[in-house]
C-alpha cells in the first residue's frame, strides 16, 4: 500500500505537465483581457455606414462653412464695387473741376494777354492786374491739389481694383466645393432594401439637418481631431494618434471663422479681405478728403473769378469816368482856344490900327504927325507932343501882349490834343476791359474747348508785334 501512495511518474514528467497547465491558465486569462479590450476598442460592424455618415457631415460642415465665407466675400466685394463706382464718379468730379481750373487758367492768360493791347499810356500796372495775378497764383495752387487729390483717388481705386482681382480670385477658388452643397441630405452610404430603415443613419442625418450652418465658435483643431470611424471613446492602450496639421495653426478667426491653410478660411482669404479692407477705408478717405477739396476749391475759385471780374468792371467804369472827364475838359479847352483865338484876332486889328496904314500915301491928313494944327503949335520953343513916342510904345506893347496871346493859344491847342489823345486812349482800354469782362462772362460756364495755352505776359507788358490801338 505504501508503493501505491507514492508516485509512480517522474517528477520531470509532472512539472511539464503543470508547466504546461500554468501556460495554459495564463493564455485563457490573457485571452479574456484580450477579448474585453476589444469589446471595448474594437470597430462596430456598423464602422462602415458610421464611417461614410461622419465624413458627410464633416463635408457638409465644411461646405456650410465655406458657403458662409464666400457669403461675406460676397458681400465685401459689392461694398469695393459700390466704392468702386463712387471713386470713379468722385475722380470724374476731380478731372472735370480739374478742367475747369485748366481753363479758368488759360482764360486768365488771355485776359493778360488782351490787356496788353490797351494803348501805352494805358498800360501802367494797375489794380485789375494784381487782381489777375492773384488769380493766375490761386488758379495754379488749386490746380495742384486737385492734381493731388486725383492722383490719391486714382491710387485708391487701383487698390480696389487689386483687391476685386484677389476678392473674384478668392471666391472663385472658395466656391469650388460649392455646387456639392445642395447634397448635404442625401446619404452617402450603403444602400439599404427599398422599404428599408436605418434607426442609427436616420439619427444622424437627423441631428445633421437640425444643427447649424457654421460653428463659429468652434475651433478648427476640434473640428480636425475626430476619432476613428466607429470606434468607442478613447484610445487604445500603448498607441498614439498622429496629430493634424490644424493643431499646428494659429488661432485667426475672418467672419467668425478660423483661418487655417486646410480650413475654410485659409491665410489667402484672410488677407485678401483684410486688403479689401483697408482699400475700402482708404478709398472713402481719399473721397471724402477730395469732396472738401472740390468744395473749397469751387468757393475759392468762384470768389477769385468773381473779385477778378467785377474788378475790371471797376476799372472800365473808372475809365469811362476819366473819358467823361477828359472830353468835358476838352471841350472847356476847344472852347478857351477859340475865345484866345477871337481875342487874337481883335489883337492884330488893334495893333493894325495903331500901325496906319502901310503906305504913307494912304495916310490922312489928320493922322500925320506934321499937320498944319501941330506944325503952327510946334512954332515955339519947348512945344514937343509925345504922339510919336507912345504910338511906338503901344506898338511894343502890342507886340509883346500879341505873343503872349500866340503863346497862350499854342499851350490851348498842345493842351486839346494831349486830351483828345487821352480820351480816345481811354475809349480803346474801356473796348478792351469792356471785350476781356464779356470773353470772361462768355467762358464762365466751361462749355468751350481749349485750344492751345496762351503764353503768359511779362511782368513788363510790352509786346512789341502787338499793333497800336
């Protein structure tokens, strides 16, 4: 009995065998770890149609989103357009006040220029010259900022026109996903039998439709981390995830989405609109600065024109004056010579009737100076008359009071045509400030063409091909 209580196997053989059972015992334990970290990680037999259903609402995410931002393109681009058309019609403005300034320049070249053909003793600098000159300096300075504003408008609509280009580029390239936009409820997927019902496809498209449009909210590194299709939540112990290119970006949001190179709002489109942007304000900055422009430039303009013009107004009026006054003079003059002239005239009779007669037969008895009365006084010693001596005095005397009068009536006659000449000076200058005043009423509106620039006079004025007046 003893021989049956021991063992009869080797004990080598005993130990493999529980070797082999301890192995086995761990495999079976193992195998259930095993089998319940699958249960827990592994795809569901539905990963395919779950799978397909994520991508689509990813896609439809992203196509919403994408349709969102080519919205605000949109709506920036008819904001440049509209700036667009309110900076050409703005430049119009400035290249047509731009014209007028030109042409009130060139008017005022041909007023200085007319008035260079009054007669010399016309031509001396006066009041309506400073007038025009002070106009010509105010001509010059409004040209130049308006020269300013328009080339700052004309930069601001080449801004605008770069950032339309990039806008329409933009949109373009954005608008690519956007014909597929009108899928967004269909399933994509395994077909099911005609009839047939999905509970988890129906769920999910459900809650797809009932969301919104765009997330702007949400960051484009948690829209970029989505687990792998089907699978439960969490990760497998021992493996890692590679990270997406999202993560990496910075976090820049345009229109409330954020920009990323692989998002719906990439780096191109951001600075595009913020280009756009920036053209727009400097566009309606340039415009509202070239309307006060046009506008203080009109009123200065206006009032040098006006100053100018009713200043040679005054100059005629002044001229017609000084001619009203020269031809009374004249008269008051014609009239003084011809009473010098009558007075002249009586002088010579007087002066021939002291003379006598010019031949001695013709003189009468009674005017001899040896007449029988005279020759019987002078009988006596001390009896000499003074008849002859004042005869010859008064001969002198009228004489000389004759040449006094010739003289007189010379400085009469200089002294009349120095004023006819002046008067009909002033009549030719009040024709010319009369022609420079209606040229200027008659170029007032701009509605002429300019033809060729008018030389600008010397400070001088003397033109000498121009013909006297």
């Amino acid at each position: 009995m003893a021989e049956l209580d021991r063992a009869m196997g080797p004990l080598r053989w005993r130990e493999a065998t529980a070797q082999t059972m301890k192995v086995a015992e761990a495999l079976a334990e193992q195998g259930d770890v095993t089998c319940h970290t699958a249960k827990m990680y592994d795809p569901l037999p539905s990963g395919r149609d779950v799978l397909a259903l994520q991508s689509n609402q990813r896609a439809h995410q992203y196509i919403r989103q994408t349709r969102d931002v080519v919205t605000k393109l949109h709506r920036l681009l008819l904001e440049i357009s509209d700036e667009i058309r309110s900076s050409t019609r703005c430049k119009e403005a400035l290249e047509k006040k731009l014209d007028h300034c030109r042409k009130d320049i060139h008017t005022n070249q041909q007023c200085a220029v007319k008035r260079q053909q009054r007669p010399k003793r016309e031509k001396e600098y006066d009041g309506a010259d400073s007038l025009l000159e002070s106009e010509h300096l105010h001509l010059l300075d409004i040209k130049a900022q308006l020269e300013v504003q328009l080339y700052a408008v004309k930069d601001a609509l080449q801004q605008l026109h770069d950032a339309r280009m990039r806008m329409l580029a933009n949109i373009q390239e954005r608008s690519q996903v956007l014909p597929l936009s009108c899928l967004h409820g269909f399933e994509v997927g395994p077909r099911l039998p005609m009839g047939a019902k999905s509970k988890t496809t129906t769920g999910v498209h459900t809650r797809a439709r009932s969301a919104p449009a765009v997330s702007f909210q949400k960051s484009s590194r948690d829209r970029g981390s989505v687990d792998s299709a089907g699978s439960r939540p969490g990760s497998r112990p021992g493996s890692s995830q590679p990270r997406t290119k999202a993560s990496h970006e910075r976090s820049v949001t345009f229109a409330g989405v954020d920009v990323s190179s692989v998002d719906p709002c990439t780096d191109e489109v951001s600075s595009g609109a913020d280009f756009g942007t920036m053209a727009l304000s400097n566009a309606r900055k340039a415009r509202r600065v070239a309307g006060k422009t046009i506008s203080d430039t009109t009123t200065l303009q206006k009032a040098s024109y006006a100053a100018v013009s009713n200043g040679l107004i005054q100059r005629a009026a002044e001229t017609v004056t000084m001619k009203q006054l020269a031809t009374l003079s004249e008269a008051e003059t014609r009239a003084a010579e011809q009473r010098t002239r009558r007075w002249l005239d009586k002088q010579e009779m007087t002066q021939a009737y002291t003379m006598g007669p010019e031949s001695y037969a013709d003189v009468t008895t009674r005017e001899r100076l040896d007449r029988p009365l005279i020759r019987t006084y002078q009988g006596h010693p001390g009896t000499d008359l003074p008849e002859a001596r004042e005869l010859v005095r008064n001969s002198s005397i009228m004489d000389s009071s004759m040449r006094q009068t010739q003289r007189s009536l010379g400085l009469l006659r200089l002294a009349k045509h120095k004023l006819e000449a002046d008067r009909k000076d002033k009549y030719a200058a009040e024709l010319v400030d009369c022609s420079v005043v209606r040229m200027r009423n008659r170029q007032a509106n701009h509605r002429w063409v300019q033809t060729r620039p008018t030389p600008r006079p010397s400070a001088a004025g003397a033109l000498g091909s121009m013909p006297p007046i």
